[in-house]
C-alpha cells in the first residue's frame, strides 16, 4: 500500500513537467544575453536598372530576393545570396558566381567617404553593368557599422568551416548564419511612360509673336546604373537651377515699361539621359501645329544649360555644332557672355569663355549635347556649359553625381549636392543673365558707359537661393523610370496640376510664380510599344515605311527614336536581414529533442511495468525475511 501511495506521487509530478519547462524556458529567455531585437534588421536596398535596347536585355531580371546569405570567398554559392564589397565586385565575379548557381547579390557601397582607387572602380563597374544582363537579382546598399560587423562574421564562418578538424565540424554545426529577403514587386515593362516638358514664357502682353525669339532649354532627370540612387545634382540638377534663377530675374525686368528687342521662352525637358528625347518630343510635337510652326520661324537662338555647378577653373564653354558668324545673334551672345564673365567673376580666377566647336555625326545615334537635337532641325543653338568636352566630367552619368552615395546616407552639410557649389551656380546665373539682358534691352548699344559695370546687380542671385533650388532638384532621384507619369488619356498636352509627380508638379508652380503663363506638356516615351525581337523588327520595318514622309532628322541615326523599354521595380526598398543557425544545427537539434521526447515516452510507458517488478522484489525480499 505504501509504495502504491509512493507511485501516485511520482504520477503526479510527471504531471507537472510541462509546467515546469514552462517556467525555465521563460527565464531562460529573460536571463539570455542575446537581444532578440537584434535577429531582424533592415538595410536599404537599391535595385540595378533593368531595360531592354536593340533587342538585347540589360541590367538585373529579377528583382525578388529571398535567400541564405554568403560571402565571396565561401564555396558553393547555390541558392546562395552573395554579400560582397565594392572592391570585390566585378562583371567577372558575378559571372562566376552565378555559373556556380548563385540566388542573388547585394554590393556594399561606401557612403560619402570615396577614395580615388574606390571612384575609379565604381565609374569602371557602372559602365560595365549597363552592357550586361544577369539573370538573378542585383542590389546595392550603403556601407553601415551593422552591415559591417555582418560581413566581418560572415567572413569568418566561412574561413572556419574550411578547416579540416572537428573545430571545423563544430564551427559549422553551431555557426550562426543570415537570411536576406525582399519583398520587392514583379518586375514588369512600363508600358506607358510619359516625358513632361514644362515651358514657361512672358504675359501675351510682353510676349510678341513679332520679335525674335530665344529659349533657355535644360534637362531635369539624371541617369546611372541604380535608378533610385540618381540624383544627378551637377547634370542636370545645377543646370535647371540656372535656368530657373535666369527666369527668375528676368521676370523682374520684362514688364510694360521696358521693351525688349526678343522674346525668351524657357524650358525643362524629359528624358535628356534617353538622348534627349523630351527635346525631340517637344519639336515634333511643335512642327505638327500652326502655333508652333509660327514660334519657329521667330526662333533666332536656343541656349542649352548643362552642367553648371562645378567650374573648370572660372572658365565656361560655347558648345556649338556650327561656328557662329559675325553679325548674327549667335555671335553677339557670345561676345556678351564674355563680358559678362568679367563682370562676375570668381575670386582669385581669370574668368574666359571658350568657344567649342563640334560636328554631329548623323550616323551616330548618341548625341553629345542637347543642342545637337536642336541643331537637326536647323536651328541656330548652343550649349552653355563648366564642362571642355562631354566626357570631361566622368561623373555626368553615374549615381555619384550627388545623393547619398556622395553626401552620405545623412546628406552632407548641404544636402544631397554632391560635388555641385552654389557659389558657382549663382554666380553661372548671374553671367548668363547679365549677357542675355544685354542683348534683349541692347544695353551695351545706348548706354557704352555700362561696360565698366555690371547690370545684373550681385544680390539679385545668391548662395542662398541657389542653394534651396538645389535643396529642391536633390529631394529625391531623378531617373526617367521613377519620374514617368502613366496617364489614362492619350493627350499630348496637359496642365492639371493633379498629375505628375511632385518634383514636376513643383517646379511647374515655382516657375508660375514668376511666369503668368506656364504649360506642361506630356508626350508618349514610345509611339510604339515594343517587346521582344519580332515586334522591334516589326517597329524597324513600320520606320523605314514611313521615312519617306518624315523630315530631315528622322531619316538619320541620331533622329530615330531610340528603342528602350524601361521596367518597373526599381524604386528605393528595403532588404530584411534575419539571424538564424544553420541547416545542420537545426538537425542536430530536431535530433536531441526526438531522442528526449522518445525517453520520456519510454519511461511514461514502461514506468508502471517496472513499479510493479519492484512491489514483486519488495513482497518477495519481505517474504524471505519472514521466512
């Protein structure tokens, strides 16, 4: 009876084992050293471009991540995401990697802190991706103190698990690992992508349809490898800027009392980093109505902005693709330019304006400039630019061209200006200014004193109001991707202030504050739609059909539309990284827990047949003992 009373009060305290694990497990966690809060982090995350030219594919086709991540040097890469350092990316490596089956990559980029070693191997790198298709996800994010130290552990798990003892076999059963994911959207082609071009001109009173005209034209995206990382601040964020500070000033001198010998129209055009097809949208779009076939023929110059944040030494250049003649407007610009230039200089600098002549290559589908665009249509143009050449400022096309990568994730004291200086760029305003109020009142003509002394009065543009356009152009990327305007309807031509992204809708109410008559205007990307060889060859064939009725650009290479399909998916995300062990822990651990689940079962089963054989020993050694 007794140990009958004995097995009872086991039974009951098995009862209660699970209560027990309960309460250990809850202060086990409460008592762990390691913070759960750090299991989960998030970095963020910038996708490769991806497009399609010419019947090739280019850039990243995938854009859903959602693997193990490794690092370069581990060995294999199935399935596998690779996190890698800018120094160790190259076409080659991400080649290789994936032969090797590898699921994904994310590059670490540094953040405002670029040596020139890093500088050179990126503009190498960036060029390089444009020209090549890979088939998993590409992404890239800015170097942290937390990515870091992930980097640094992955790197040492896998030199540890390369070695050839048991630490080694211990090392890969204990090691703790990271899974990257992404929950990014389907890439998708942008089937309807709209260029907005926003003109802005004088009240109808001071605009007369008589006088000669001049348009200030500049291209507001920018362009790179990483769509969401264009910020494009010196080409063409400082460009816009001027313009805008021209427009500005002038607004304040063109009114009833002062006539003016030419009209000015100004200009923000779409898809400059697409060879300028905002530009060619607009001039097709004015050759096909009355209205504008009439502006044309009172069109004596157009003025291209680019590229004005960063001077040469205190030099700026007269980028034409025809020498301007004596006597015309081409030639007194310059003239005018030149002595404005002196009239406001940079300190401790030898202002000059260089005249930089260029032929078009019709045969060349790419053109330098945006005037060249102009040019085709017979146009007299220019390009006003700090740059010698087109590729002398090796950051024209790459995502270094301001935000984050060259400020830092924070911005730097002034934003995401990269290396644009709102010095330059309100003292650029100034010049271009001071030439074009000299040549649209003929200053110089009635009053040959005002040589010595400048027009435009210093204060009229300063650091500070360059500096907040700046500020605004630098708010966000600008690539033509992220600032296409789909719209349900197929007009050309737009006002609604409801439409558009903001940036756009933005600058078109700042250039209505000054400016009482301001339209935008929206224009197909594509006449076309085209996907895949067939339809593209298609596209060719419908061209060569039509060349016969189209003008004299049309016909050669640099006039043709370019063939791109941009997709979608390429917006700034977020790339979540979780802590975890490793395959071969959690079978280790599935295997304890069976073999202690399988223990408990057996003593819960069998427990009772040996408290029995015990009560048969007890009466059996009492029994003896009586005996």
């Amino acid at each position: 009876m007794w140990f009958s009373d004995e097995y009872a009060a086991i039974s009951n305290a098995f009862n209660f084992v699970p209560y027990y694990l309960f309460l250990l497990l809850s202060l086990a966690i409460l008592i762990s050293p390691i913070d759960p809060t750090k299991a989960a982090q998030d970095f963020a995350a910038y996708r490769l471009t991806q497009f399609d030219a010419l019947n090739a594919e280019y850039g990243s086709r995938s854009s859903i991540l959602s693997c193990d991540i490794q690092t370069l040097s581990s060995r294999p890469y199935a399935r596998k995401c690779v996190l890698m350092k800018l120094a160790d990316a190259s076409v080659y490596s991400l080649r290789k990697a994936i032969e090797n089956n590898a699921g994904g990559f994310v590059i670490m980029l540094p953040s405002g802190d670029w040596d020139d070693a890093s500088l050179s191997h990126w503009l190498i790198l960036e060029s390089a991706l444009l020209e090549e298709e890979f088939e998993v996800p590409v992404y890239f994010t800015t170097n942290s103190d937390e990515l870091e130290l992930m980097y640094e552990k992955l790197k040492n798990i896998s030199v540890d698990i390369d070695k050839n003892n048991g630490q080694g076999l211990l090392d890969t059963v204990f090691s703790t690992g990271y899974r990257a994911y992404i929950d990014a959207p389907i890439a998708l082609p942008m089937r309807k992508i709209e260029l907005v071009n926003i003109e802005g001109k004088f009240s109808s009173g001071i605009f007369d349809s008589k006088k000669p005209t001049i348009i200030l034209t500049a291209h507001y995206d920018a362009g790179g490898a990483i769509p969401s990382l264009a910020y494009g601040a010196n080409s063409n964020g400082a460009g816009v800027a001027v313009l805008l500070e021209v427009a500005r000033i002038l607004s304040q001198l063109m009114d009833s009392k002062n006539s003016s010998k030419y009209n000015v129209m100004f200009l923000l055009t779409g898809g400059g980093k697409v060879n300028y097809l905002g530009s060619k949208r607009w001039l097709e779009m004015m050759y096909e109505d009355i209205s504008g076939i009439a502006l044309f023929d009172t069109v004596e110059q157009v003025i291209n902005l680019e590229g004005l944040g960063v001077n040469e030494g205190d030099h700026l250049f007269f980028h034409v693709s025809r020498l301007p003649k004596e006597g015309t407007l081409s030639h007194r610009l310059l003239t005018s330019l030149e002595l404005a230039s002196k009239l406001h200089p940079l300190e401790y600098s030898e202002p000059s304006v260089e005249v930089v002549h260029k032929k078009i290559n019709l045969n060349q589908y790419e053109l330098a400039w945006e005037h060249e665009r102009f040019a085709l249509y017979r146009i007299p143009t220019a390009t006003i630019s700090a740059w010698s050449s087109p590729i002398s400022y090796n950051l024209r096309n790459s995502v270094l061209d301001g935000g984050p990568l060259h400020s830092g994730s924070q911005g730097g004291p002034h934003g995401f200006w990269g290396p644009v200086q709102p010095e330059v760029v309100a003292r650029n305003a100034k010049v271009i200014t001071e030439a074009l109020a000299r040549l649209i009142f003929d200053i110089s003509a009635a009053e040959p004193t005002a040589l010595e002394s400048p027009f435009i009065e210093p204060s009229w543009s300063t650091n500070s109001s360059a500096a907040a356009l700046m500020d605004l152009l630098t708010l966000q990327p600008r690539s033509t991707q992220l600032l296409s305007m789909p719209s349900s309807r197929s007009g050309s031509k737009v006002s609604s202030l409801s439409t558009g992204s903001g940036l756009i809708n933005t600058l078109e109410q700042y250039m209505r504050s000054f400016l009482p008559e301001v339209r935008l205007t929206k224009h197909q990307f594509a006449k076309r739609f085209t996907t895949g060889k067939q339809d593209s060859k298609s596209f060719q064939q419908q061209q060569q059909e039509t060349a016969s009725t189209t003008s004299m650009p049309t016909l050669s290479a640099a006039g043709k539309d370019p063939e791109v399909v941009f997709y979608s998916g390429v917006a700034p995300g977020k790339i979540i990284v979780y802590r975890l062990k490793s395959s071969v822990f959690d079978l280790v651990v599935a295997f304890f827990i069976g073999s202690y689940l399988y223990c408990l079962h057996m003593i819960f089963e069998v427990g009772h047949l040996c408290i029995h054989l015990s009560q048969l020993f007890w009466l059996f050694a009492t029994s003896l003992f009586v005996l």
